[in-house]
C-alpha cells in the first residue's frame, strides 16, 4: 500500500530550467552545429538564439564548391531535406533558375541520399536526367544506392564515368546495382569494360576493398593500367602493393644484347617502367617519386645510346621518356611539384637538364600542361629560372587560362612581345579559356589587363564571347558597358547567345540597351536562347520581340534536334511548346523520346 500511495501522488513541479546566456548559444552555434543545423533548426526552434545570432545563418549550404570541372557535385551534409522540399518542391523556384543551375540542383538532390529531396528535384527540374552524366555520377560518388536505383528507372544507364565513380570512393553497393543492371539492348553498356574501368578507378582511389571484391565477384584482372592509375591518384601505399604484384610488367630490361630483337624488347621492357613514372611524377609525392625513379629510371649513360648505331626507336622513347617527365613533375597537382623538378634536373646533370629544358632532347609540354595550375606564373618562374627559354605561345596559354599574373610577367620582365591586336584576342582569349564556367575566376583579370594595354574592345569579342561554350557573364557583362559598336555590331542576337548560356535578367537587359533600331531581337534567335535559358529569361526575350514587331516562328526540325541532344532543356521544350512553336511531328517524336509530356 504504501509503494502504491507513492506512486499514485502527483510528482513535484520542476523548476523550469534557466535561459541559456546568449554567449553560449553563439558558442553552440558557431563551433558546434553545423551551419545547416543552425539556419534550418536552432534558430527556428529557440527564440533566445534566434534573437541572439540576429542576421548571422540565414542560409542554408545545399552544395561544396567544386575545384575543377571533372569533379563531381556533392551535397553538403546535414542536408536540409524538408526545407528544400519546401522550396523547391513547386514550379515557381525553378523559373528562374537556367539550365546549369537546375541541373546543379538536381545532382546535389541525387547526392544528398534524401529521397524527397531527389523527387522534388526530378518534378520540377526541367533537365533530362538520362541525358546528363552528371546526374548519375554524383548519386553514385555520393554512395547513394536508392538514388543510383531511382536515376536508372529515369534512363541514367551506368557508364564509363558513373561507374567509376562509385569504385574509385569504394562504394561497394552502388558498385553491385550498377553492375547487375540489366541494360536494353540499344544501350551502350559494356560490362566488361566498366569492370575495368571500375578496377582502374578503385586503384586511383586507394580502395583495396574494391578492388579485391571486383577481383573475387566479377573476375576484374589486374593490370599496368590500373598501377598507373593508383600512380596518378598519389596511392603511393597501394602502389607498393600492385607493382609486387605485377613483377613481369616492370623487369629490368636486359643489356649487353644486340640486334633488332634486342632492340624490340627493349622498348617493350621500358615503355611500362617510363608510363609510371610519369604517373609517379603526375600524382605522387616527392618523396615517393624519388623512389620510384630510382626503381624505374631505365636509361644508362648517353654513350650507350648517342652514336650512330644507335636504334633510333631507342632514342626517340629515351627522349620523350625525358620530356614527358618534366612535363608530368611541372604539370603536378601536388604542392611540390617544384621539388620534383629539382629532383629531375639534378639527377640528369647539367648537360641533359639544358638539352630537356631546351627541347634538344625530347618536345616537353610543361608550358602548356601547367598553365591549367592557378599558379602558372610562378612555374613559368621556376622553369625560366632553371634553364629553360621563352617559348612562343607562353602568353597565349596564359591568356586562355586567365593567369594575368603570368601575363605581366611575360611582357614585363621577360620582355615577351606584347601582343592585344585582334588576332590574339579571337584566338586565345575571347571564350577560348582553358578552363569554363564557375572556374573562371581569371578571366575578368586578363580582359581588362589586355584593355589597359591597348586592346580594343568591340562588339564582334561580345558576340565571340557569347558564341562559345567557354563563354564567361562576368566578362560579357563588362564587355556590354565598354565594347565599342565598331563594323560588325549584333548586339541583338548576342542578348539570345547570352540567354543560351545562362544569363539572368539583369546582363540581357544591358545586352538590350545595346541594341539599336535597326538591330531589334527577333524570333528567328529564339532557338539558341533557349539552349540554356531559364524559363524567366525565355518569356522575357519573347516579349521583347514581340515589342520590336517580330512574329513568332516555329523552330525547324534541326532546331529542335539541337535543344534535344546532348543534354535536353526539357523546361524550355515545354516553354516553346505550350506555345505552339515546335511543329506537331517534333512534338511526337519529343514525346516519345520523353522529353516531353503527353497533353
């Protein structure tokens, strides 16, 4: 009776618990939540926080910034998944949005492994997902098994760049859906081949897991590619591993013979041994290149191979093994690349250093490889300063690469000729850069350098700049205030090129200030704006027309077939068609290929 009292009294009142003091709610929120966390939670669920923090985490981070444009888009973890179906789970966000930014959505919604997300994402995308790798390969990177699955129902076949994406971040399971799939017969899938390539990529990853259950599972057989491979990916570990695996592969070529036999096997002995140490060179450390130079450097004394009875074929591999070389330590990713060169220069001696370095011996390409490095100028540097001359086109490689650094460098220092005439600037600087898009950062730089240093700028760079696909709006917004009219103005039809590539409002309306009576917008340029304009942009420029007196045209059937392939703007198919400007059978075909809805 008396535990039975006790448990029928009504407990005691507690104490509500103190106000967390505003400096520890900036302290929980700064260094331990996640910004995500903040924004999409603290701040929504405690007032005190939300009052505290005030302006700061009012974003939420769907995505990590990508470093080169192979890479693949990864959502950003926590991923907000109700908030953005919230958002984006309707039509109306996506209507401003151009045809890179919802494809960008829609890989962050398959990487981010939330499955609303990704159903929201494919609604109301306007991007084919069976048109773009992208999609695909930033599921499979991700991991995301339920999204591979999903994407595949939606005609994202595994291919040779989804499938190694997966083995090369070892996800075993994306690996086993992939590989069972069941392709139609009119796909291009090649289980073989992606068993390779799954192979090669699980190497250059340092997956060894992967690679043993491909071996095991699917029979993968191990090959020099894929030690090359894990070379490029810096696997110096796994790489000890696959070359005592392989100990015929990479044999000490025999000497003392002679002959064309001798001669042949040779080069068959030395070809494997200079491949990897280029991809030792390429990907490595310096530390593990030093190694496997002197484990693989195959090459005696010139005396051996510089008379006349020398085989050629012989000499010719010495020299581009030499060459190839410095290009690979030059062009390195890794932050000692200089040290790599050093390396090589020292151990080939004064003599064959100046021979390499000066093209005598071998054709190197270190100047145009390592111009795809932010810091071209300061290997240019390093390389003039070990010996080797100013090459024609060391400018031009700058320039398509937006190193303006290396630039001023060049003409300055160097006393390179300065070039800025016209020539130059369709050559190599108007949307010719080697590198496109969000990784342009450069090349607003080299445009107003060549504009300080006499380039003229006219119309016709705006129109060459919208023109190409390494077209960048930064530039082409600046060019729309400074450009000159000059013989060949078209402002008009750039404001459609512009819109094809992406532009916003904001830079087709300057485009349009531009635009002079006699050179008003018309349909006829409707088709290449909606290569990959937002719907937004799309109903802006019609409207526009309309106001200049165009009437609008159905698009031609090569038009149409132009919008579908490689990668389908369905949002702007739909757009055309909902208002009668895709003729009936396109409309047939299109629905059939699904890249339009049935009415």
């Amino acid at each position: 009776m008396r535990n039975q009292k006790r448990l029928s009294q009504k407990p005691a009142p507690v104490a509500p618990s103190p106000r967390l003091l505003p400096e520890l709610l900036k302290l929980v929120a700064t260094d331990h939540l996640h910004a995500n966390d903040v924004a999409g939670s603290l701040k929504l669920l405690c007032r005190d926080a939300a009052a505290c923090l005030g302006k700061r985490f009012q974003t939420l981070t769907l995505g990590h910034r990508r470093t080169a444009a192979d890479e693949p888009h990864r959502a950003v973890h926590p991923w907000p998944g109700h908030a953005f179906m919230a958002h984006w789970g309707r039509p109306e966000p996506w209507r401003v949005l151009n045809f890179a930014q919802r494809k960008r959505l829609l890989c962050l919604a398959a990487s981010s492994g939330h499955a609303g997300s990704l159903e929201a994402a494919l609604a109301h995308c306007g991007v084919a997902p069976g048109r773009s790798d992208e999609v695909m390969v930033s599921a499979a990177a991700a991991g995301c098994v339920p999204a591979c699955e999903r994407l595949m129902r939606e005609g994202c076949w595994p291919n040779h760049i989804s499938v190694p994406a997966a083995a090369k971040a070892g996800h075993i399971p994306v690996l086993k859906a992939m590989l069972s799939f069941k392709a139609p017969i009119d796909a291009p899938w090649r289980y073989s081949t992606h068993v390779k390539q799954a192979g090669e990529a699980a190497c250059a990853g340092g997956q060894a897991d992967t690679l043993a259950w491909l071996q095991r599972q699917h029979g993968y057989q191990l090959s020099s590619a894929a030690v090359v491979a894990a070379a490029k990916g810096g696997q110096a570990a796994m790489l000890d591993r696959l070359v005592a695996r392989l100990p015929q592969h990479y044999a000490q070529p025999g000497s003392g013979k002679r002959g064309k036999a001798a001669a042949a096997a040779a080069l068959e002995a030395c070809c494997p041994r200079w491949r990897l140490l280029e991809a030792v060179a390429e990907g490595c450390s310096v530390e593990a290149f030093r190694h496997w130079y002197d484990a693989m450097w195959v090459w005696p004394s010139d005396p051996d191979y510089g008379g006349r009875s020398a085989n050629q074929s012989l000499v010719k591999l010495r020299n581009d093994s030499y060459a190839g070389l410095l290009t690979a330590a030059a062009s390195s990713a890794t932050a000692c690349w200089a040290a790599k060169v050093d390396l090589l220069l020292s151990a080939w001696g004064p003599a064959v250093a100046a021979e390499v370095l000066q093209m005598r011996r071998g054709r190197h390409c270190a100047v145009e490889q390592a111009a795809a490095r932010p810091d071209y100028c300061q290997r240019l540097r390093h390389l003039h300063a070990a010996g080797m001359p100013l090459f024609a086109g060391e400018d031009a490689c700058a320039a398509k690469h937006g190193h303006a650094d290396a630039l001023m460098y060049l003409w300055d220092e160097r006393r390179l000729p300065l070039r800025v005439d016209s020539g130059f600037l369709e050559h190599h600087v108007m949307g010719q850069q080697g590198v496109i898009g969000e990784f342009a950062a450069g090349r607003m730089q080299v445009v107003r350098l060549l504009r300080e240093r006499g380039a003229a700028l006219y119309a016709e760079q705006a129109f060459q700049e919208a023109s190409e696909n390494g077209c960048s709006l930064e530039v082409l917004a600046w060019l729309a205030e400074v450009a000159e009219d000059g013989e060949y103005a078209n402002w008009s039809f750039t404001t459609a090129l512009a819109a094809g590539k992406g532009a916003g409002l904001p830079l087709l309306q300057a485009l349009l200030r531009r635009c002079g009576g006699d050179d008003p917008l018309s349909f006829t340029s409707l088709a290449f704006a909606a290569d990959g304009a937002s719907v937004e942009a799309l109903e802006w420029l019609a409207a526009r027309m309309k106001e200049a007196g165009s009437e609008p045209e159905v698009l031609t059937p090569d038009q149409v077939m132009a919008l579908a392939e490689p990668q389908a703007n369905t949002a702007a198919l739909a757009w055309l068609y909902e208002r009668g400007l895709i003729a009936p059978e396109e409309v047939e075909q299109l629905q059939e290929d699904g890249l339009l809805r049935h009415s």
